[in-house]
C-alpha cells in the first residue's frame, strides 16, 4: 500500500518534476562555473620541534643530571617514569613536555632520591 501512494508510475501516472536528459546536460554545463582552487594551508611536521632549535626544556637538565649521577640509561629512565622509553631523546630533540608528564617526571625523581637515599 505505502509503495503505490509514494509511486506516481505504478500507478499509471506521468512523473512529475522530470526534464529531457539533453536539458539537464545543457544547463549543468552553461550555469556550472569551474571551481576556484582553495590554497593548501601547510600542517605542522609533528616530528619536527615546533619551538627554537636552541630551545631546552628546564625538566631535561633536572633529567639529565639526574640519570649521570645515577649511571641510569635514559630509555630505563623514561621507561621508568611516564612509560615513554623515548622520553629522553624526545626532549633532547626539541620535545615540550606537558605539565602532566613534568609532574610525573618530578615525582619519579623525588620518590626514587627518597628510596635511594
């Protein structure tokens, strides 16, 4: 029943609303302009550091005198502290540590100085 009120041909009834093909064709082509190229905008390189080249993170020299004077590699550190055994490298590289992770670096050291001291 629903098929035969919402079908104009199964009823035996002209299509409304309907042009010849060549009249479709002819107008697409006469009012459709050709579309304007938007510029790209350039992304960021995730991998590449977004600050100076010069720039250090205050955490990595807290790191790093930290792991020489303990002899501890700097994968175990970052492994150890915030389960990033890249940690290192990445801040030497120019990596931002969010002020999640320097909280949970700072907290590894404290707790870690508190046991082995």
């Amino acid at each position: 029943m629903l098929i035969y009120k919402q079908n104009p041909a199964s009823r035996g009834e002209p299509q409304r609303y309907t042009r010849r093909q060549d009249d479709v064709w002819a107008q697409s082509v006469a009012v459709a302009p050709e579309p304007e190229a938007k510029p790209r905008r350039a992304r960021p390189n995730p991998a590449r550091p977004t600050r100076d080249p010069d720039f250090i993170a205050p955490v990595l020299l807290e790191i790093e005198r930290w792991i020489k004077a303990r002899g501890m590699p700097p994968t175990r550190f970052g492994k150890r502290s915030v389960g990033d055994p890249k940690l290192v490298f990445d801040l030497r590289s120019g990596r931002d540590p969010s002020s999640k992770v320097t909280a949970r670096i700072r907290a590894f050291m404290d707790g870690e100085t508190a046991h082995g001291e």
